[in-house]
C-alpha cells in the first residue's frame, strides 16, 4: 500500500492551474447568463464585504476598528456620490448616466483597505480579490468601463487609508487597588 502527499509545490501548482483554468473560462464564454451571474456576485460582494469587515471588528471587540471603518466608510460613499453627480458621465451601451466612479468598487475596496490596514495582508489579499472581481463585474455587466473601475479603488483605498490604523491588541495591563491600610499598584504584560 502507498500513500502519497502532495507536497507545498505540487498543491501550489494545481491552484496556479486550476486558477488559470477559472480566468480562461470566464473570459472565453460570453453569455447573457454569465453577466447577469457575475452582475449579482458583485452585487453580492457590494453588501457582504463591508458587513463581514464591520461584524468583524465586532466580534473580537475591536471598537477604535469599528469606528475607524465607518469614518472611512462615510467619506467614502460621500465623496463617491459627490463625484457621481458632479460629473453625470454616462454609463456604457447607454444603461443611463452617473457612472463615474463606480460605487460598487469604491465601496468594495474601502473594505479590503480597511481590513488590510487594520489586520494585516493575510485578511487584505483575500479582500482585495474580491474587490477586484466586483470590479471586474462591473466592467462584464456593462455598467462601467475601466477608468469608473479604478477611480472606485482609488476612491475606497484613499478614503480607507485616511482612518485605519493599524491593530494592536492590548497587552499592557495597568492595574490599582486599595483596601483602606495601603496602595497597590501593578503592571501585567501579556506575553
């Protein structure tokens, strides 16, 4: 009997081919169906992606993180709006005006932005390829064009990177207490 294990090359090179595999079959059938599914996926991304970075910081109490993305996050759909009606350019195959900068980027890459500043590359990079699939959505739908698309990621990343700091946690400790004869005081350090 053998058992066999793939080693980090081999896994590495089936995600390389099973990734290529993926962008060639996106981009080689250009159906109704296909665009009305990736419309929704980026649609999707739209709502999931700053919901899931804001329960986020939630959930493991990070509340300077909670209101850091959303001073980010309002800026973002303020300025993303402002631009929108300021400039009214229309919008590809004639699917109406208010095209510039793409709302569903900007707000998609303020997320990754967000989580990539505040918790480090290994939340970003995950976050900003679905950020750039919602842009790609856009541009497959036909309600963009490339420059709407990256005006939207300048926009999100810009306004993201105005607020976020990174993440530490707190492990320093400054402690008091008094039980009427005397005064301690201490200091703990979570290693």
């Amino acid at each position: 009997m053998e058992v066999r294990f793939f080693g980090a090359t081999g896994i590495k090179k089936n995600i390389s081919t099973l990734g290529l595999f993926l962008l060639l079959t996106c981009t080689v059938w250009d159906t109704h169906a296909q665009d009305k599914t990736l419309q929704t996926a980026g649609d999707v991304l739209l709502v999931s992606l700053p919901v899931a970075s804001l329960t986020g910081t939630l959930l493991i109490g990070d509340h300077k993180g909670s209101w850091q993305f959303a001073k980010g996050f309002a800026l973002n759909q303020a300025v993303t709006l402002g631009m929108k009606y300021a400039i009214n350019k229309p919008r590809p195959y004639d699917n109406g005006y208010r095209a510039f900068p793409s709302a569903h980027t900007s707000t998609t890459f303020q997320s990754a932005a967000f989580l990539q500043k505040r918790y480090g590359w290994k939340f970003g990079v995950p976050a900003y390829a679905l950020a750039a699939f919602t842009g790609y959505s856009r541009i497959q739908a036909h309600k963009h064009d490339g420059w709407d698309v990256l005006a939207g990621a300048v926009v999100g990343i810009g306004s993201s990177y105005l607020f976020t700091r990174p993440y530490k946690e707190d492990r320093m400790e400054l402690t008091f207490s008094s039980d009427g004869q005397g005064v301690v005081i201490g200091f703990n350090y979570t290693f």
